[in-house]
C-alpha cells in the first residue's frame, strides 16, 4: 500500500494545483477547485498477458511496420458508419457527447441492438428493467446484445472476462469509479483513470469501447479536457428538444474526417436514418411567399438544400434588431452593410431576422447568396421563383466570390428538380450539357436585377 496523495483540481476545466485557492488561473471560475484522492494503491486494473521473454516492444522503422488496411465494423448504421468514417475500428475509444434527453442512449443502445457482434452494454445510470422497456420499443429480439448495470470498473472488467464481447458500450463515463482512487464518480481524478483503464483494455484486447459523457451548461463534455484528448474519436449528438430531427458531428476522428454529419429523426420507435435530408430541410408550401430562398451547402462529402428565410420590417424603436438562428450574426451585419454601401438598398434603419428551418446551423459561406436574395425578397414583397437556388459566397466589395466543389452542388440541385442555380462567373464549372440552368453572376446588383426586375 503506497501512501495516500491528494491534490487540488478545478471541477470546471481540470486545471491541477498543489494548494486551495478560490479562482481557477485557467478558466477564471470561482470557488470550482476541490480536493482529491488522486492515489490509493499501486494495481493493475485490466490484467493483459504477460510479455514472453525476449519480447518486449522494440522501435521498428516506419518502412518495416505493416501498412495494411485496417478492417472496420460495420455497425448497421448508415449516419453512424458515415461520421466514424466507414465503422468502428477494434480497439478504439469513441466518446458520444449531447445534451440531457437528446437521444444518446437511445442511439447506442438501438445500434448494440442490431449489431451483429456481441456487445456488452454497460449502463450506470439505468436498471436492467428500465432497458429493457426501451429495448422493446425499438428492437424487441436480440440474442448478441448482454445488458449489465454496474458502476465499479473492476466488476466490468470481470463481466468482460467472462462474456467475451466484441464491442463495448459505457452508458456513461461520468458514472464509473475505480477502487484505485479516492474520490466520487464523475470528479476529475476518477473520469481520468477510469477512462484510462478503458483506453488499456481498448488497445491490449482490440476490443472498441463506446462512451457517452455529460456536457456542461456551456454544451462543452464533462470533466478534464484531457478526456477529449485520450480518446480517438468525439462524437457530438445535437438538436432542439423541440424539433424531430437529430443531427451527429463529428469533433475529432484520428480515422477519418471531421466534416461528415449524419442526421436522424427521432419516432417513438428509435431513431431513423435520414439518406436525403433535403427533403427534410426544404418547406413543402402551395403558395410562392416572399423571404424565403433555397441555398446549396456542403457536409462533409454531402450536399445539402436548405432553405433560408428572412423578415425584414420596419423598425419600431430606435435601434433596429438584427437576429438570426443557425447563422453567424455577424455575417449577416457584414452583408446586411455590403448591401447598404454597395448595392445601394436602406436597410439600416429595419429589423432584419433570419432562419435556417430545420433547426441546424450552418457555417458555409457559400450560402450568403441564398441570405442576401431572401433579405431582398422580403424587402421588396416579391417571391424567388420557386425553381431558384443559390451557391455563392458574398465579398466586402459586394462580389459574388466562387465557391468549392461547386459541380456537386449543381447535380444535387438538378437531382432535386430546381430550375436554375446561380453561382459566381469566376467558378470554373466542368459539368456538361446540364439539365439545369446554370445563371453566372458577378455582383449583387446582377442578382437582384434578375430576380426583382
């Protein structure tokens, strides 16, 4: 038995001091630091095979090391296998983050369910009874899923000793505690050595392991910051509580990249995959209203058409109001300004809202077109034509600026039935003989005029 350490640390960042002291130096939170029991006995908490003698891990020149492809899981999950970037690989860590009710556990647990691998599915935070009623609504049969309700990292590591899974899911992390440390589930010392054990038994067994994690008032993940930073894939599940629709991001991938998103819609029966969700994200109305514009976007590897709604009115107090819901505000001052100065419309004294239905946020600048034509169609009353979209970023010069990839936004375009598209003249379009007319425009002034006459 070694003697017992304490130390210091923030609850808010992780931060680690040797003394008390009221401000954390690093987040400037006050009366967040505590005492901890970082060390209480010298164990081993996964037990792997002892190393032959004679071979012990030695350094091997990068030309020596095997480069073949490493053989992913599919996990049944089109969205899922698209933000990993193709699947799980064995032995990974992935840490699934979201706000409270979300659907984290829902997702993890309906894609255990249908897995064809045996999964152990660790919930500290339920009873076997509580899953079972949400299984049931989901997938009612399941011979490969095993539900075991245990908090304590060492009983786990029993379970999957005698088990023998493929994948394991932790439902979550902030709910584990080792005997190895004196301190209460979800403090900084217990999430970093649970969660290091985990990473050990991950790598030595070629097992991957799934957690869910808190996220904090600010929508950041519970608990160090070193979290992130140990695992190999972060996964953010978003949406508003409000709206059917669940979006998955990916904020770190050591296997693949961090700009694909998959979409769900949540039903009482789980979640459902969304293959085309610009259906979803484009408003089915009878009649042409004015505001509203349709913009091409990019995630990943996928295109999007989303619609862009706008009101513009005039302002009843003195201060007009500038708001916006899934888009930068100060994009929308910066055009708002460009279209001013430029191009010569006053609007600086009118509210100007703007939306992004769907309830997703974007950050393409390729969709300052679609803003700037919804602005100028609820300003003058006149409706965009409803086979118009639009791909463009907007310049401080009032210049419609090229944008990339800018051929797979045309083919989503004319897959979806839209009449024309406008993009920047200075994009280099190597499409041919398109079924789609493709209207090329330089400034804001050529947009507006071929829109509102």
């Amino acid at each position: 038995m070694s003697k017992v350490k304490t130390s210091f640390f923030c609850q808010n960042c992780g931060t680690q001091y040797s003394k008390w002291q009221g401000q954390c130096n690093a987040c400037k939170e006050w009366n967040t630091i505590a005492e901890e029991i970082i060390q209480k006995q010298e164990k081993v908490a996964w037990k792997s095979e002892p190393t032959p003698a004679g071979k012990a891990p030695r350094p091997l020149k990068i030309n020596e090391i095997d480069s073949a492809q490493e053989v992913r899981m599919d996990t049944t999950d089109s969205e899922l296998n698209r933000v990993l970037g193709g699947g799980l690989v064995p032995g990974s860590l992935t840490l699934l983050g979201g706000e409270p009710g979300i659907g984290k556990s829902t997702l993890l647990l309906q894609v255990s369910l249908k897995l064809p691998y045996k999964t152990l599915y660790v919930s500290g935070e339920e009873s076997q009874k509580q899953i079972k009623m949400r299984a049931e609504r989901i997938t009612p049969n399941s011979d490969n899923c095993y539900i075991l309700t245990e908090t304590k990292t060492q009983n786990i590591f029993k379970q999957i000793e005698t088990i023998q899974p493929e994948v394991v899911i932790i439902d979550s992390i902030q709910t584990l505690h080792t005997d190895y440390i004196e301190s209460t589930a979800g403090s900084i010392s217990q999430i970093r050595e649970t969660t290091a054990e985990l990473i050990k038994f991950a790598k030595e067994s070629n097992i991957p392991v799934i957690l869910i994690g808190h996220i904090t008032k600010d929508g950041n993940i519970a608990g160090p910051k070193i979290l992130e930073h140990m695992v190999d894939t972060v996964l953010q599940f978003e949406g508003d509580r409000n709206h059917v629709y669940r979006i998955l991001r990916s904020l770190k991938n050591r296997f693949g990249s961090t700009a694909e998103l998959g979409i769900y819609e949540m039903l009482g029966s789980g979640l459902r995959e969304v293959s085309n969700p610009s259906e979803i994200l484009i408003s089915h109305k009878d009649e042409e209203l004015s505001g509203t514009a349709i913009a091409t976007t990019l995630e990943g590897m996928r295109p999007l058409m989303i619609e862009i709604q706008s009101l513009v009115s005039t302002a009843v107090y003195g201060t007009p109001q500038r708001s916006t819901t899934g888009y930068n505000a100060k994009r929308l001052n910066m055009i708002l300004a460009v279209l001013e100065k430029r191009a010569g419309f006053r609007l600086g004294a009118k509210d100007v809202f703007l939306n992004v239905t769907g309830g997703i946020s974007v950050d393409d600048p390729a969709i300052d077109l679609a803003v700037v034509a919804a602005i100028l169609s609820s300003n003058e009353d006149i409706p965009v034509g409803k086979g118009f979209c639009f791909a463009g970023e907007v310049g401080l010069s009032g210049e419609i600026r090229p944008v990339n990839r800018v051929d797979q936004r045309i083919q989503e375009a004319e897959k979806l039935g839209f009449d024309t598209i406008f993009v920047s003249k200075y994009n280099k379009i190597a499409l041919k003989n398109t079924g789609i007319k493709i209207e090329l425009v330089a400034k804001i002034e050529d947009v507006a005029s071929i829109l509102f006459g």
